[in-house]
C-alpha cells in the first residue's frame, strides 16, 4: 500500500479561492511547496477579489519560511 504522506507530495495544488489562513497552513504541512501554486479563476471570480487573495498570498508570514 502506497504511503498516503508520500503520494500527498506529489500533488499540485490551487491556492484559488480563499486559501488564507487554513487552507495554506495545512498544504504546507502535507505538500511540497514548490507544488502549490496561486490560480486566481478569473475571469470567473471578480477581478478585485482575485487581486485582493493574490495580494494575501503575497503578503501572507506562512510562507515567509519557504
């Protein structure tokens, strides 16, 4: 059987929507970080509402240890 926390890291995840602060903290824990990237779903979701999330992500002290 496949180790769960191995086969975790091999996905790629989508910070789109409201990743801050839950969604974020846990991808760090079980994620590589290079493997979670910032997908804003414009033009789906509001132009403002996805430069305010980007501008969260960017500014966010969870990945100032990355």
């Amino acid at each position: 059987m496949p180790n769960l926390h191995g086969e975790l890291k091999k996905l790629y995840c989508n910070l789109a929507g409201a990743p801050l602060p839950e969604l974020l903290s846990v991808l760090l824990q079980v994620g590589v970080p290079s493997h979670i990237l910032y997908g804003s779903d414009w033009p789906y979701t509001a132009l403002a509402l996805c430069t305010h999330v980007a501008d969260e992500v960017d500014q966010t002290a969870l990945l100032g240890e990355v």
